[in-house]
C-alpha cells in the first residue's frame, strides 16, 4: 500500500512514470524499515495497552501522521535531483 500511495501520489501531480518508478523504489527500502519502526511498537501497545473504546481514534491519529510522512517521501524529488546533479558533477 505505500508503494501505491507514493506512486499515485508522483503521478497525480504531472511527474513521467519513470521518474515515479525510480523514485519509488528509492524510497521504498527507508519507508518500509520506517514502516516496521512506526507500526509494530504501536500495534503492540495498541492491543495490549490501549482501551478497545479508544483504539480507533488512536489508530486514526497515527494513521493520519503516517500518511503525512508517506506525502513527504512521495515529493521528496529534489533531494533525488540534488544527489543525480552532484554524481553528473563529479563524473564529469
């Protein structure tokens, strides 16, 4: 589902599908280590911790702050052009 989010996100504002596909797999091993990071520890407390009556509104609270994240990862495409600029600088 990240993946498809960071994909669908590159295409919708204009970028070439290539640029999206590299793109996303560039992201895609940071954003599935920050995947397992985020989301295990939560789940855990969630289930063992949180009341069953809250937990909705909890998952929805870190659900919306991951979505921020996954946003910022998908336009995240000048970090990528500043590291493909300086590698052509440094070739030439």
């Amino acid at each position: 589902a990240n993946s498809v989010s960071i994909t669908t996100r590159g295409l919708l504002v204009g970028r070439d599908t290539q640029d999206v596909a590299k793109h996303t797999m560039k992201e895609m091993p940071s954003v599935t280590v920050n995947d397992a990071r985020v989301w295990l520890p939560y789940n855990i407390v969630a289930f063992s911790v949180i009341p069953i009556y809250i937990r909705p509104a909890t998952t929805s609270l870190m659900e919306a702050c991951w979505q921020t994240y996954i946003s910022m990862c998908s336009h995240n495409y000048n970090a990528q052009q500043k590291e493909s600029s300086a590698a052509a600088k440094l070739a030439s």
